[in-house]
C-alpha cells in the first residue's frame, strides 16, 4: 500500500480528513533498516501541505506537522491532520479532554456474553522480549483505560475454523492509550481476527485471508470553532468481502 491511496474525506481551511489505509505507517519507525524507504503519512502530509512543517507540540517544541492523533499501521480509517499551529492546539485540546468521539469497527472472535458493555481495565506498557508491548496490567503504571462496545452483527465461519462465531462490533474507546481497542478485546478473551500480537492462534487463524487486522477507524466526531464536526470512513473492500464471504457460508 502507498501513499497514493490515502483518500481526502473532507477539507478544511484549517484541518483536513483522510482515509488512512492499512499497511501505512503515519511516522517513520524508529527501527527502519537500511533501503527500507517506505513513505507515511508524515510524508504525504509534508507532500501535500508544506506548512505542516512548522507545526510544533506546545509543551515539548517536537515536530508535529499537524498530527495530533494516531492509528496502527494494520489500522484503517479516519484521520484528521491540523493545517497551522492554532488548530494543531485547538484539535490537540480535544482529545486531550476527550472531547473527540471515536468509533471503531472490528471483528472479534468468539460470541460475546452480551450485545453491549464496557471493558474498565487499566493497562501499562510491558517489555516481551525486544518487542515493547501493552498489557492489562494493575500496578503504579497503569493508566486508566475504558472502551465501549457493541455487538453489531454475529457471524458462523465455515471455511477457517468451521463453527467459530465471530462478532462484528463497533468500539468506542473513551481513552487513549496505546493497543487499548486491541488489548481490552483480548484480555476479555474476545480478541480482534487478525491481531499477530495479541490474538492468539484463533485470531492468527484469519490473518492469512484477512492480510491484516480486522480494526478500521469508522468516524469521528467533534465541536471545532463553532461548527460540529461529523466523519465516517466506510470500511475497505477486503474487509467487506471478508464478512460477505462469512454471510454466505454462515
């Protein structure tokens, strides 16, 4: 996946919307090896929108180029980039206060207990190997971490694992710690299809068909200025496909 196919959702005079694909880094790993030259989204917004570059974090004074809020590299969906440094404060203030309403949609193994809850569990990072890690963990490092769901759709797979229910569900995390949509579902014993690093063998089971995670950022919403703000990304094709095929064996 490239650059090429990030999708302008909406454009602002002071911030724009994308539709980040999987497969895209939005920085630059600090583990890049030697010719591995793969553009980001921090490439494509300098690309796109030279000021970006002047965009500074009030606090530290780190180059920001309008980022304020990140997705996985597996993760698809909305993004919204700040244009100048006024709405990098303003769009940064919102999600630090939560201001931001987030919904995600996913596909979980196994059936849920219930159509809709929450997940309270206070995670902290960890070190697995030379791999940094997040974990449900109670300890002097853990932070808060709530997330939302709700069953949307449940589905029987008869191709990878004949008689495996899995859940389309859409996530609403009211914080934002890192792996928190990915570590709440697994600690639940629900994780997301495709997750290598939390899942387990049954999530591990779909990531071949899938090619990926199955997490994709559906929508944002938020008040900027005086305006409210409402955005949605539908999800990609390979994930459409993927529950069209279970709707046809299930």
């Amino acid at each position: 996946m490239e650059t090429k196919d990030i999708r302008i959702v909406f454009e602002h005079d002071d911030f724009v919307v994308i539709d980040k694909p999987a497969g895209i880094l939005v920085h630059p790993s600090g583990s890049k090896k030697e010719g591995d030259e793969r553009p980001t989204v921090l490439d494509w917004i300098i690309t796109h929108y030279s000021g970006t570059g002047k965009i500074l974090d009030p606090i530290s004074q780190e180059k920001k180029c309008g980022i304020v809020h990140r997705l996985d590299k597996e993760t698809s969906g909305i993004m919204v980039i700040a244009k100048h440094q006024s709405a990098f404060d303003e769009l940064k203030l919102l999600f630090q206060n939560r201001a931001v309403s987030k919904t995600y949609r996913a596909l979980l193994i196994g059936p849920l207990p219930n159509k809709q809850g929450t997940i309270n569990l206070p995670i902290a990072k960890a070190k697995q190997g030379t791999k940094r890690t997040t974990r449900v963990r109670i300890n002097q490092h853990s932070r808060e971490a709530v997330t939302d769901y709700r069953i949307l759709n449940a589905y029987t797979d008869a191709l990878i694992i004949p008689g495996q229910i899995l859940s389309y569900s859409e996530l609403r995390p009211k914080t934002g710690r890192t792996h928190q949509l990915r570590v709440h579902c697994a600690a639940i014993g629900h994780p997301i299809a495709g997750d290598y690093l939390y899942g387990g063998k049954p999530a591990l089971a779909y990531r071949e068909d899938l090619g990926r995670i199955f997490l994709h950022a559906y929508s944002l919403e938020f008040v900027f200025g005086k305006s409210a703000f409402c955005f949605e990304a539908e999800l990609p094709n390979g994930l459409n496909d993927f529950l069209k095929k279970l709707q046809t064996l299930g």
